[in-house]
C-alpha cells in the first residue's frame, strides 16, 4: 500500500513544522496536500477562517487504513487553534 509514503512524510520539513507547532503559510499547506495526492494518501481537510480571538486554522486528516487517521492541526497565524485536540 502506501505504508512508506507516509513513514517518508511524517519525516519531512512540512510534518515537523507542524508537529513543533509552527505555522505554516497557505503555500505550503498546498504543497503538502499535493505531495499526499501525488501518493496516493487519502485525506481530509477543514478550514477554519480567523477571527478576532482565533487564529484561522487548518485541520489535516490522513486516513491510513479504514480503522486509524492521523489528525493534524495546523495555524495560519499565531494564537489558539478553533479546533480542539481529538480525545
């Protein structure tokens, strides 16, 4: 399948940027969804436009098999992000 598709991208620049909390530009959210579609990964995504008190977020949701997603979230600017951590 695509296993080590995705062992190669969680690795890359992008996926610790996000996992250090940084924050990415619309740019490179773009590139990275093309990197997915390119390997044949499926995902989600979900925006959430900034507002006075929140910044306007990003929510990635790459499905690696039927039973387990991996769920990211990412800021477009400084602050907290609308959507909440997965229980």
């Amino acid at each position: 399948m695509f296993d080590s598709h995705i062992s190669t991208l969680l690795s890359g620049t992008l996926f610790r940027k996000i996992m250090n909390n940084e924050h990415l530009n619309p740019l490179e959210f773009n590139f990275l969804t093309g990197v997915l579609i390119n390997n044949n990964i499926p995902f989600d995504t979900a925006f959430a436009a900034g507002t006075r008190k929140n910044p306007a977020s990003i929510q990635l949701t790459i499905h690696i098999n039927p039973s387990a997603s991996l769920v990211l979230v990412t800021n477009l600017e400084p602050g907290s992000s609308v959507f909440s951590p997965s229980p």
